[in-house]
C-alpha cells in the first residue's frame, strides 16, 4: 500500500528522469528492432518507384518549422534521396518563412550524395512565397509566373528542370511534409481543383486527422511520425535518424503506457484509502 | 453609412464574380487576375507584419512593461538576420573576399564577419536546436501528465485509455511484435477513427460554407468589427 501511495504522489520530476532514460539509453545502446512497413508508406514509395528517370518531377513542399524537424526532416530527406537515386527531377519549396532554411538544408544535404546530378537539371529549389494557398492555386494556373526565380534568385527560365513545367499536369506527384493541415490545402486546390496527385508526411499526433483522405483516394501516401519516415527509410535500404530513434520511441512508449497503468492501479487501489474530498480530485493540484 | 454598405457591396460582388467564374469559363481571368492581386496583397501583408511586430515592441520599450527586456532580443535578432540574409543573398562578402590580399588582417575580417552573418548557419545553428529543444520537451509533460491524469473513470475514458495504449503500442517496433497489436491499431484507425473524422469534416465543410454564404449576404459582419 505504501508503494502505491508513494506511486500517487510520486514527484513529476522522477517521470521526467525515467522518460530521459528511455529515450538517450536506446540512443547509447541500439536494440535494431525490426522495422514493419505498412500499407499506407508503401503506397508513397511505389507512387514515386514506378517513376522513370527523368519523368516528370516530384514537387517536395516542405511546410514545417523547426520545432518539427526531428520527425519531418527524416522523412523529407527518406523521399528526396529516393527521387535522387531513381533519377526523379524534384521541386523543392516551402509555404512557411521558416521552412525556407529547412527546404535549402535538406535539398542540399542529398543533392551532395549524388554528385552525378545537378542543380536546375535534376533539382531545383524555389525558396519561400507568401501567400500559402494563392501560392497553391498559382502554380495550377502557371508555375512560372508564380516563381519567377528560384530560392537562390536564378530566373526560373534559366532553370532547364522547369522549361516543361506549365502547371500541375507537368508534375508527377507533389508530396507535402507538415506538421499543420498544410496537406489539406494542397488536396483542396492541387488535387481537386487540378488533378494533381498528393501524398503527405506529417507528424504522429496529426496522421490520424489524415486517414479520410487516404481512403478516398486523394491522398496517395502518408508517412506519419517517426514510424512513417522509419519505414520510408527501410523500404530505400537508407537506415538514417529516423530508424535509429525508432527504439528510443518504442521504450518511451512502453515507458508511458506502464506509467498510466501504475498510475490507475495506484488510484483505484488507494481509492477506499483516501479522504472522501482527495477522492473526487485527485491529484488535481499537481501540475503536468 | 458608407462605412457599412460599401465594403459590405464589395465582398457581395467579389464573392459572387469568384463563385460564378466557377461555373462560367469566360470568367477565369477575373480568377486569374485575382490570384495575382491577392499574392501581392500577402506579400504587402507580410510587411505590414513587420512594422506591427517593430512597433509592438518598440512601445513595449517605451512604456517599460512587463518583461521589457525580451523586446531587446527580438528587435536585435530581428535586426541581425535581415542585415545577415541581405549580406548573404546579394553575395557582400564574396564581393568583399575578392577586394582582400590572401592572409591579410582585412581578409581575416571578412571570413569572421561573413562566419557570424551567415543567414543559413544561424538558422541551422541556432534558430532549429531552440525549436526543437523547445518542442521535445513535450515529450516529458506529457508522459507526466498521462501518469497523473489519464485514469479510467469513466466507461468513456477507459475506452480511450484502452485505445490509447493498443495505438502507442502498435506504432512502435517493440509493441507491433506483440501478436494483433498491429493489426488492431490498424483497425482502430481505419475505422472508428476515420469513421469519427469523416463526420467532423463534413461538419466543418457545411459550416464553412453557410458562414461564406452569410459573409456574401452581409448577414455576418464581424469580419467589419460590427455585431450587427
């Protein structure tokens, strides 16, 4: 009994020490759990596999700041590297002013993987454009004259990637990485106003927001969280950050699920035990 | 009087010249114009934004209010990178490297300046490890407030709590080894998730376009700063 009263007051900072644990010790020491791949990051992957090289390209839209970047950067980076290697023209921009950096950072990280391909053939980067949907419903109307230059102020006409790219029907797919319902304005204008097809990466808290889309058919993918861009970088054969804090997330979700059961074990078993008045709020004084 | 009815004939005519080149073709390039117009006026906007945020502060610091101090920090960060991403975009410091002789003082100045203007490293150096920091730190309230405050009062609660638990496990590695997790988690979001989002959705599209509506027959007029 007297654990199960310690457990009730148990000082916050003690579950905060527990959490860092299970988070950095998988970091120390990997335990390589086996990746699952599931149906919905497939069907990402094989809208963008069955590409030819040199197709039409990819739009990648990074439309997250920073505060996201451990989950969506992964993933940003999982999808560019397997345009790279297939050869995919890709298009990187971004709706949100801090993304700008982000969009640059990754482009670059992977375009220095793949020396044979180069910028404003094989790649380009078009920068930050205010204006988010307007932006959206531009490019449907004409791309070109929604960026006249690209993100390092080079005009798009000297860019050879764009010379075919009018509007949507020149793009393959376009794939928007978010952490806002940015992907449900790019279904809303590029996929219903003009045909485009749409996948998304978006964070855990938000794919289960995304899943009606999936089912009607206007999303063709969806990576969600660290598990979706873990599972993007199996089915590339390119482990990176995302698999490696898969582990981490798994304890620090075995972590918290024992911790909500501690915690109602505790609660119901000292119920009888405690003050009428205690009963009816428990623990309500405590901040998270 | 003309304060009232003007803008309210305005957003009337707009709003039915842009649903009507919907359904008649001839009217595209009033859509067109109009896409052009409005990524203008967002830009405009953007620095509208700017002088708000400068002038917010700058009475903050005039007035003294509470926690004053902070608005140094904003009004120098945000001094510092649009001084850093003009130097760094009109190319000042390749410019300036090319006036200096290799392994001069002046050339070591540039190389020191261009390493503390650089709008790309701040961003990536500074700006993103405050973020993120700020944002994991999530992870440890939450795990502290699930353990202090998810309990299953009710049937209501238990049935999240219990569907809680089957998602967190089945997204991870260690609980899809779990024989059915995976399999469940799929279901509860396939279904009864999907199920409950489809209505919300719906909900807020048929809401979004009686509010449109009643903006367009000036029935709501908030957006003017009036009840009536």
């Amino acid at each position: 009994m007297k654990f199960l009263f310690f457990l009730l007051q148990m000082d916050r900072r003690i579950v905060f020490v527990l959490v860092a644990l299970a988070v950095v010790a998988p970091l120390i020491m990997p335990l390589n759990l086996p990746i699952v791949v599931g149906d919905k990051v497939r069907r990402l992957y094989d809208a963008i596999d069955q590409l030819p090289p040199r197709s039409r390209p990819v739009l990648v839209s990074v439309d997250y700041d920073p505060s996201t970047v451990p989950e969506l950067q992964p993933m940003t980076l999982a999808v560019l590297r397997h345009c790279f290697s297939k050869e995919v023209p890709v298009i990187v921009t971004t709706m949100f002013p801090t993304g700008a950096g982000l969009a640059r950072d990754a482009m670059e990280t992977v375009a220095k993987e793949y020396p044979n391909l180069s910028y404003g053939t094989d790649y380009a980067y078009m920068g930050y454009k205010p204006g988010y949907s307007l932006v959206i419903l531009g490019i449907g109307e004409n791309f070109q004259a929604t960026y006249p230059s690209d993100g390092y102020g080079t005009p798009s006409s000297k860019l050879p990637i764009l010379k075919n790219v009018k509007n949507y029907d020149d793009i393959a797919i376009m794939v928007d990485f978010t952490a806002s319902a940015a992907y449900e304005v790019w279904i809303m204008f590029a996929h219903q106003k003009y045909g485009c097809k749409v996948g998304a990466g978006v964070t855990a808290v938000m794919a289960s927001d995304a899943y009606p889309y999936l089912n009607s058919g206007q999303l063709e993918g969806l990576l969600g969280g660290l598990s979706g861009a873990a599972e993007y970088e199996k089915l590339i054969g390119a482990p990176g950050t995302a698999t490696i804090g898969m582990d981490a997330q798994s304890i620090a979700h075995i972590l918290i699920i024992v911790l909500i059961i501690l915690g109602n074990v505790a609660y119901f078993a000292t119920r009888r035990h405690r003050e009428p008045a205690q009963t009816a709020t428990p623990q309500q004084g405590g901040s998270a | 009087m003309m304060r009232r009815q003007v803008p309210l004939l305005i957003c009337f005519v707009a709003g039915i010249v842009m649903l009507s080149q919907n359904f008649i073709p001839p009217l595209t390039w009033i859509y067109q114009q109009a896409l052009e117009w409005a990524r203008i006026i967002s830009a405009i906007a953007l620095f509208i934004g700017l002088i708000s945020l400068v002038r917010v502060h700058t009475m903050k610091l005039k007035r003294k209010a509470p926690n004053y101090r902070y608005s140094y920090v904003t009004l120098f960060a945000l001094c510092y990178m649009i001084i850093a991403g003009f130097l760094t975009k009109y190319g000042v410091f390749v410019k300036l490297h090319a006036g200096c002789d290799p392994g001069s003082a002046g050339e070591w100045i540039v190389t020191a300046l261009e390493k503390a203007l650089n709008f790309q490293e701040i961003f990536l150096n500074v700006q993103i490890p405050i973020q993120a920091t700020m944002f994991s730190l999530l992870a440890f309230y939450i795990a502290s407030a699930a353990f202090r405050a998810f309990k299953a009062r009710t049937f209501e609660a238990t049935l999240l709590l219990i569907a809680a638990m089957i998602v967190m496990l089945g997204r991870v590695p260690l609980g899809q080894m779990i024989p059915g997790v995976k399999e469940i988690t799929v279901w509860i979001l396939d279904v009864p998730n999907t199920a409950a989002k489809r209505g919300i959705m719906i909900g807020v599209g048929l809401g979004m376009a009686s509010t449109s509506l009643k903006i367009m027959l000036g029935i709501e007029r908030t957006y003017l700063g009036m009840k009536d």
